[in-house]
C-alpha cells in the first residue's frame, strides 16, 4: 500500500482548497485522480524509517600493550582466526631480565648489612658490659641505632622482594595469549589511529553469534527503543532480511565521524553526532561479519497477507454501509459498496472480502466527489482550478486527524507540500520510498462518452 502518495495528493488538494474559495457542483473540468489496487496493495510498497548498520560479532577485544615495554615479536597478523590461548605477541624481557640479577644482588648486600649491623651490636654490647657506669649510656644509644638500621634494612628487603617478583611475574607472562576464539581485525603497532586518537595494539572479534550495530542521529534517536522489534534489510538484495530486538541504545557514547561505513546520502562533509545501538538477531544465518545492511522498524511491512487488505482512508461510509470511490469502465468516477473482512490495527488496514478487484482503480475521498467525474491515471491531468478544488472552507472534515501528519509520515506545514521522494535511499533515519514508481500498471480503457 503506497501510503506516501496518498499523502501528497491530499496535500496537493488541501493547499489548493485553503488557496482559493469558489462555486460547489459539478462540472466537465473536474477530474479526479485514480490509482490501481494492484500497487497500493503491493506488499514492497511504501515508506519506511532506515538506519544504515553493520554485522559485528556479539563480542570485542581489545589487547593494549604495556607502554613502559617493548614488543620483541608479534605471533599473529590481520585475518588470522586464533583460539583460546594462543600466543599474540611478546615483550622484550631482556632489559627485565638484567634488572632482576641486579636486585638479587642488591638483595644479597642488604643481608650482608644486617649480618654486620649485628656483628657491631654484639661488639658493643660486649664493651658495654666492662665500661665506666658514666659510657654505658653512649653504647646504649649506638646499639639503637644499629637496631633501627636493622629494621630499616628489613623493610627495604621485603620491598625489593616485591619488586623482584613482579619483574619475575613480567618474564613468565612476557607472551601475551588470547582470552577468546576469534578473528584478528586490526595489529596498530604504533598505538594511535587517524585521528591521532590513543587505539588498541590488537583487536579481537569474537567468532560465534553476530550482532547488527547501527547509527541513529541525535535528531532520531528518541524514535527507537530497547525492545522494539526490526527487519534487518541486505543492501544488496532487499528480498534478503533477518529479524532482531534492540538490545541498547547506547546514548553516552556519540559517534562524531563518518569514518566508520556508515555513510548517509544526506551527509554534508560536516560532522554530526550519532548514537549507536544494538541488535540481537534471531538468526545469522546468510550474514558475514563486516556486511553492511539496513535497518527497519518492524512495522508489519514483512507480513504478507492474502486478499485485498487497504488503507482504511481509501473506506467511507453511508450510514453502515461501506463504499469506495471507483472508476468504472467509461473512466468515470461511481460509489462502490464494498464487504469489510478483518481490520489491521497496527497498519490501519481492512480485508476487503468483496466488490472490489485488484484491477480496479480508486481514488481517495475527498469532499465534493461526485459519482461521474473524469478519473485519470496521471496526477498531472488534474486542474486544481476547477470548481472541484475550489470549494468553501478549508476542506478540514477530510482530513486525518492526527495534527497535521499524513498517514505515511508526510508533513504538511503551513501550505507548502512536502512532494514525493525519486527512491533515493536517505540513510540515518530519513524516510525512504525504497520501491521507487509503479511500472507496468495497466490503465483503465479510455471509452467513448455516451
């Protein structure tokens, strides 16, 4: 169901019914435009909200060197798979290695200096013994000291111990390993990206189940929610699709440049800040890490439903009685009753079960239309200066009520009509009519007028 036209044509009406007042009844002039059943039923039709998104592995890791040490020899390259515990790099412990002889050595003379403090304690207390009561105070405080020194000497052994295990622990992991089966994605030897930003030396994409990561801009990103339900969309074939659940929107870290793969066509050149969010999948089978897709709200649009199922604006009533504005064989516009079947809530649409075929043509209602006016195929046909357009009042009675807000996402402000899209897919939140124009629809047979 093409929504979006539906909204550029009551938009057209509306401006050039609050533009101009004028004369009611009917006349040769009017004509009124018609659309097949067969295109706005098709089930690729439409608008819909897209983000641009990329398949990542549900897990990241990201190995950063010790700056304080260099890199003897790195054991893998970009590409290669790696498990568990296999070796990555390894520092140079050679400038380790000499440090922890010489605090061994440091260690052996600190011994030394208690085994002789106490030798001159031992000395003095000897002498203490056979001196003059007035001297024995001064060997008294000579032993303190010695023994002071000896308690220092101990704290500064403990301390080199410490200092020597951690060299030792330094040398036994001087190889660093894997914590995770993976992919190796990027070795940054020099510690720095392209922006002059600090970056991981190694990082690790966990092989295993995917995620989809997207990009959604600050302008947009009060639109999706954790929990909401989405179509994941192959750039390359749009029959293509997976479904998942946003599992975080992740609004505390921006993302303020387009050097990532996500490129939106409505890009200036300037930054602009971007939230990203996640996607748990329920199925990756068909993806490939790295794939850049699109994403979807999970609006109904994948359902496909048999019969005729239509926009419930294309549906007036009299009284009880359901009607649609139809063109008939001589391209003339008559009231047909139609028999309702289900009613869609989610997209607003009705299963009509009878008196209407997918051949037909239809207009939308509008105030005025009377059965017998001109149908045409071409909107261009139309002369919005015929009395038909020019009615009294503002032609409010025919609108949505829903603030200004065509069905399909449309806006209508202050007169001027947002036209219809060329299928330019715009990325990053921006509407996107991904199914372009109707081709190849058959136009009603033009008959002679009796």
């Amino acid at each position: 169901m093409n929504k979006k036209k539906v909204g550029v044509i009551m938009a057209v009406i509306v401006v050039m019914a609050t533009a101009m007042g004028g004369c009611t009844g009917e006349s040769s002039a009017d004509k009124v435009y018609v659309e097949s059943v067969a295109s706005l039923v098709s089930g690729n039709s439409g608008v819909q909200n897209r983000y641009s998104g990329v398949v990542e592995p549900q897990e990241v890791w990201e190995v950063n060197k010790n700056v304080e040490k260099s890199v003897k020899e790195i054991f893998v390259a970009e590409g290669d798979e790696v498990e568990e515990g296999t070796p990555l790099f390894e520092y140079d412990t050679d400038t380790l290695k000499g440090e922890l002889a010489q605090a061994a050595l440091d260690l052996e003379g600190m011994r030394n200096e208690i085994t002789n403090y106490q030798g001159q304690i031992k000395q003095l207390n000897e002498e203490k013994s056979t001196a003059p009561e007035d001297e024995k105070f001064n060997y008294t405080v000579q032993v303190q000291s010695l023994q002071n020194s000896i308690k220092q000497t101990e704290y500064n052994i403990e301390s080199k111990k410490i200092e020597m295990e951690k060299k030792q622990e330094a040398i036994d992991n001087a190889t660093v390993t894997s914590q995770m089966a993976g992919v190796v994605k990027t070795i940054n030897e020099s510690g720095m990206d392209e922006m002059g930003n600090t970056a991981a030396f190694i990082t690790i994409l966990a092989t295993g189940d995917y995620r989809v990561k997207g990009l959604v801009s600050e302008q947009s990103v009060w639109s999706i929610q954790e929990g909401q339900t989405v179509i994941i969309r192959s750039r390359i074939d749009e029959e293509q699709t997976w479904s998942g659940t946003i599992s975080r929107v992740d609004t505390e870290n921006q993302e303020t440049n387009n050097n990532n793969g996500y490129i939106s066509s409505s890009d200036s050149g300037q930054s602009a800040s971007k939230y990203p969010f996640y996607i748990n999948l329920d199925s990756t089978d068909g993806l490939i890490l790295g794939q850049h897709v699109y994403i979807e709200m999970d609006e109904g649009q994948s359902t496909v439903k048999e019969g005729i199922w239509l926009f419930e604006g294309y549906i007036g009533m009299d009284e009880d009685d359901p009607y649609i504005w139809v063109a008939n064989k001589r391209n003339r516009l008559e009231k047909r009753k139609v028999e309702l079947g289900e009613y869609d809530e989610d997209l607003g649409e009705y299963e009509i079960k009878s008196g209407l075929s997918e051949e037909d043509y239809i207009a939308y209602p509008m105030p005025g239309l009377y059965e017998g006016v001109t149908t045409v195929t071409d909107a261009e046909e139309v002369d919005y200066s015929s009395p038909l357009y020019n009615q009294e009042g503002s032609m409010e009675e025919g609108m949505p009520d829903d603030g200004g807000m065509i069905d399909d996402g449309g806006m209508i402000d202050e007169g001027n009509v947002i036209p219809e899209g060329d299928g330019e897919v715009l990325e990053d939140g921006e509407m996107v009519d991904y199914t372009g124009e109707d081709e190849g629809a058959e136009e009603p047979v033009e008959e002679p007028e009796e």
